[in-house]
C-alpha cells in the first residue's frame, strides 16, 4: 500500500519523493465555531479528510503526498462567539512561506495549497500570487467546495452549495466524528439569519462582516437536512471530481510566466 502522510515516512523516503516529482497536499483550515451542534475542529477535521481522500483517489496516477494539517486560519469573523483561533493576515501568510519554502528547498515543485476555510479565500489567493514568482513553482490554490461545486450541489436536498455547519459541514462530520454531533442542539441553528449582501444588491460587491452579524446561531445553511449517508457521498465524490483535476498533465505544464517581449 502506497504511504500518503508525510509526516509517517523517513527523511531519505522524502528525498526520493522529491525526486520523483511528487505532488504535496498542504490541507489548511481553521478553529472556529461551527453553530450550537458542531465541534470547533470542523474545517480542520474536514478539509484532512477531503485532501486523504483525494490522494487515495489520486495515487494510482500521481506520487502524491498529504501534510499535516495547518489547523488555524484567518477566523476574525467568527471569534465574537468564543472557541475560535484567529491568526492575522501577515502571521498566516508567513505559516505559508515557510511551508513552501520548505518544500521547495526540498525538492518538491508541484505545490497544492488545500483550502478548506472561507475565511481563508482571499488571504490565500494572494500569497499564491506571491509566492509563485518567489519560488518560481506552480503552487496551486484551491478551496475545495468552490473546485468540487457539481458534486456538492447535486447530493444537497436543500442548498445548493456548502456553507457553514450548513447540511453539507454537518453531513460529513456525521460520516467521520458522528460522536462530536449533539443531534439534540441543530433546532437551535434557525435563530436570526439576516440578508446577505448577495441577496440585497446582487454578486459582485464585497463587505466584511461577522458571522454573528450574519446568523446569531453561528450557522449558514440547513443542518437539519444532514445524514450520514450524504456525508459518505459528499467524501467521496469531492474527492474524485478534486483527484481528476490534480491528475491533469497539461495544468500542471501550463507556463508560469514568460520572458520579456520586446516590442
């Protein structure tokens, strides 16, 4: 069986996986609340789980290794509930320097930083943005509901995308820590949603704001639509539609930059 964790194999094991061109899974989530029913460790736990279960669907294809888990994230608009860990904009991106300087110090050139936070989005769009033509790799980015939509919308009764603690969050932690849920609690995730800015004046225009000032609950969507089942299937099926893409030859050959023209 081909080893897929990092942190389990040797350090003359790593250098020939560097050798071997070998793709590397950079997970990142968060700590943060995740309504009345849900533990903090939702983001992290899931975004593993989802990036294992790309790897397994992706070895055949590609070497490809997972790291631990970076397990806190930009969360700000989640600490007025308490249980959360925040990192700001310039320690976060520094966690991600290393990370990859690491990596690139090593050998490793093919780069996915893994995302599994929304809280996360816009910080990490830009640091890959600086750090590609740093380390000049082809570091990829992606948040894994927003590269897997198809799948996710086609097994939701109720939504029609991930959001938070929603049917899908819940639905999965039901599938890998159904022990965490308190089934008793999701009723209380109705209380106070408000409008979004989407729902006011359409996409495209952007406002920070808390997630409490968003739902007292501390959730965004549907929980009482999760089942494990649905869980399963959302493990699953991210993780193919994710597995296919990464095993695409030509994405990643794609030219980083290219030399100055002259006119």
């Amino acid at each position: 069986m081909v080893e897929l964790e990092w942190r389990r194999l040797r350090a003359d094991q790593l250098r020939e996986k560097a050798r071997q061109d070998t793709i590397v899974i950079v997970p990142i989530g968060s700590l943060e609340q995740h309504g009345p029913h849900c533990p903090v460790e939702v983001d992290s736990r899931l975004v593993e789980t989802v990036a294992m279960e790309t790897a397994s669907r992706l070895c055949d294809r590609e070497s490809v290794l997972v790291l631990p888990t970076v397990w806190t994230g930009v969360s700000e608009h989640h600490m007025s509930f308490g249980g959360t860990v925040s990192l700001g904009y310039d320690a976060f991106a520094a966690v991600i320097d290393g990370i990859c300087a690491s990596l690139v110090r090593h050998g490793f050139k093919r780069i996915v930083l893994f995302n599994g936070h929304g809280g996360n989005d816009n910080a990490l769009r830009v640091i890959t943005d600086e750090l590609t033509p740093k380390y000049g790799v082809p570091i990829t980015q992606f948040t894994y509901w927003h590269a897997a939509s198809e799948p996710i919308e086609e097994i939701l009764e109720t939504q029609q995308k991930l959001r938070h603690a929603c049917e899908a969050e819940t639905s999965m932690m039901m599938a890998v820590r159904p022990e965490l849920i308190a089934e008793d609690r999701i009723p209380l995730a109705k209380s106070n949603a408000q409008p979004s800015v989407e729902d006011l004046v359409g996409g495209g225009v952007y406002r920070w704001r808390s997630l409490g000032a968003m739902a007292a609950s501390g959730v965004i969507g549907n929980p009482e639509a999760a089942t494990p089942e649905k869980g399963k299937r959302l493990i699953a099926d991210i993780g193919q539609v994710l597995a296919d893409k990464l095993a695409n030859k030509e994405f990643w050959e794609l030219t980083i930059q290219s030399d100055v023209v002259e006119p």
